[in-house]
C-alpha cells in the first residue's frame, strides 16, 4: 500500500511538473522576440507614433501575442518612472527597446549598451548625445528624427500675421528637443526684423499661467514640437481662440487639438518608418550601430479651419 501510494505522488508531482512548463512555454519559447517599448508621456502624436510602429510590425509579419511580445509602458512624464522603467525593460532582456521622445531614449542609453535600441520624436539625437551622427550613429541606438523646417513653419506664421511686430515661442526649458527648436525658430523670426518674446513652462502646471501672459504681448506664437505643451494643447488653444491670437506649432497633431496651422509631419507615418527600422535588427540584417537616423518623409500643410473662422481668418488664404 505505501509503495503504490509513493508511486502515485511521483506520478501527480511530475504531472504538475510538466503542466508547470506547459503553462510557461509562451515565456521561455525563443521563437517569440521581446519588444519593449518606452513612452515619455501620453500625448496625441506620441501616441500616433507608437501605433504606426506596432502596425508597421504587424504588417512586417511580428504580431503581438503570436511571434513577439509587447511590453509597452508610460512613465507620464516623470523621471523616477523613467529610470524604474528602462531598468525593467533591460532586465527582462528585450530583443529590442522603441523609446519615443527624447527623454525616453537618454534614460534607455544609459541603461545598456548591449540591447538594440530605435527611438522616434526625438528633433536632434546627435545634440542629445544618443549617436555619433545621423549617417553613422556607431552605437547600439538608432531611429526616427521629428525634425521638421521650422523656418518654414516660422514663415506660415509670418504669413498669417504679416504686420506683427512681436512673435512669441512657449515650450519646455528643460526638453532638449524644444532648446534646440526653440533656438531655430528665434533666428529665423528676427532674420525678418521681428522681435521675439520667450517664455518657458517646466511642468503642464506652468502652462495657463506662462500663455495667458505671453498672449497679451505678441501677435502670434510659435511652438515646437513640446511634449508639455502638446499634453495641455487644449488649454493653449482656448487661451487662443480668446485672445484671437494666431498659433503656429511644430506638429500636426497639435493643430487639430487647439493650434491654427503647420507645416509638419504625420507621427503615425514616423511610427511606420520606425517600425521599418526595427525589423531590419529583428531580422538580423543590421546593427543600430550602421542604420542611419531617417528623417521625416512626408510633410503637409495642416490647417484648424474651425480655429481660423474662430480669428477671422479665410482658411483658404493660409499656405
């Protein structure tokens, strides 16, 4: 009786053991690639670029649940959550990282150097110390630019107010990608001879405050490519409207949530373009190390016609 008794808790302790496995097969299968993902904050066109890059694996045969898995995380904006993140992703040895925003990609790089990392919406990843350059950025990290032609974006605005006499620029001090921006479009506005009055927000808190003021001394306002503006662009656009103040921005995104018109980019076509990149290192075809930082492919005009009517202007005289 005791040995048929042993006998069976053999036989039940190695079915356990075996259902124990089966149950984690889909963790410990090496034909399924981790894809970490890593977004700065939530904000339309960070949101758009993320679900362009999951389409585009989609399309390119990687599918969630089936051949890869997502891990795809938010830190809102903050850093500690930045740090705690990049820190998960890397230990749960991720095929591949996407970061999306600059911020997002500098806390990944300083995590590893090993892992593959894309990154997208980041405006100038060499001032950003991610690559060595665009052509060759000779480390484990390349991706997509948002870079867009902020003198062409300045001159729209110009357009739109030809006798201002002052053009504001709001964004974030401490967003690198909005410095560089931000100094971009200051030059190429008092090349025209005028002035130009800077304000900056540290924190979504600052931002009714810093526009309201700002909008009372300019005839129009320029605004990169700014995740903390982007995220309370609502709020911009109604101080905006009330203040029939002509608004200019660095993304597309941005007009149709409160903004009057741009020159930009379509994030969900960056997101794709991005995707593309991370296929070649999923395939094994290359290394982050030889693949070039592409540069945004396609670039519209984009015009708020509700805000235009709302400022009196004819939506058809903006180009």
């Amino acid at each position: 009786m005791k040995k048929k008794m042993l006998s069976s808790l053999v036989g039940l302790a190695a079915v356990g053991l075996l259902v124990g496995c089966g149950n984690n097969s889909a963790e410990t299968d090496s034909s399924v690639q981790r894809i970490g993902i890593l977004q700065y904050m939530e904000h339309k066109s960070l949101d758009k670029a993320r679900e362009g890059f999951i389409a585009e694996l989609k399309d390119e045969g990687y599918e969630d649940g089936k051949n890869i898995k997502i891990d795809s995380l938010n830190s809102q904006g903050d850093q500690a959550n930045l740090k705690s993140m990049s820190e998960k992703l890397v230990k749960e040895k991720s095929n591949v990282i996407l970061t999306i925003a600059t911020p997002a990609a500098i806390s990944v790089a300083t995590e590893t150097t090993d892992i593959p990392i894309i990154f997208t919406a980041v405006t100038d990843a060499v001032s950003a110390g991610l690559v060595d350059s665009n052509e060759k950025p000779g480390k484990n990290i390349t991706g997509t630019s948002d870079m867009v032609p902020i003198d062409k974006q300045t001159n729209l605005l110009l357009s739109i107010v030809p006798d201002a006499k002052a053009i504001g620029i709001i964004y974030n001090s401490s967003e690198e990608n909005s410095v560089i921006q931000a100094k971009l479009a200051k030059e190429a506005i008092e090349k025209k001879g005028v002035k130009v009055k800077e304000s900056t927000v540290t924190s979504t808190n600052d931002v009714q405050q810093v526009m309201t003021a700002l909008a009372g001394e300019v005839d129009g306002v320029y605004i990169p490519t700014d995740n903390t503006l982007a995220n309370t662009m609502e709020t911009v656009g109604e101080i905006a409207r009330n203040k029939k103040l002509p608004i200019v921005t660095g993304s597309a995104e941005d007009v149709k949530v409160g903004a009057l018109a741009t020159y930009g980019l379509d994030y969900e076509k960056l997101g794709r373009q991005t995707g593309k990149l991370a296929v070649k290192i999923l395939k094994g075809e290359a290394k982050p190390a030889d693949l070039a930082v592409d540069m945004p492919t396609d670039l519209d005009l984009v015009v708020n016609e509700d805000m235009a009517k709302a400022l009196g202007i004819d939506p058809s005289t903006i180009k």
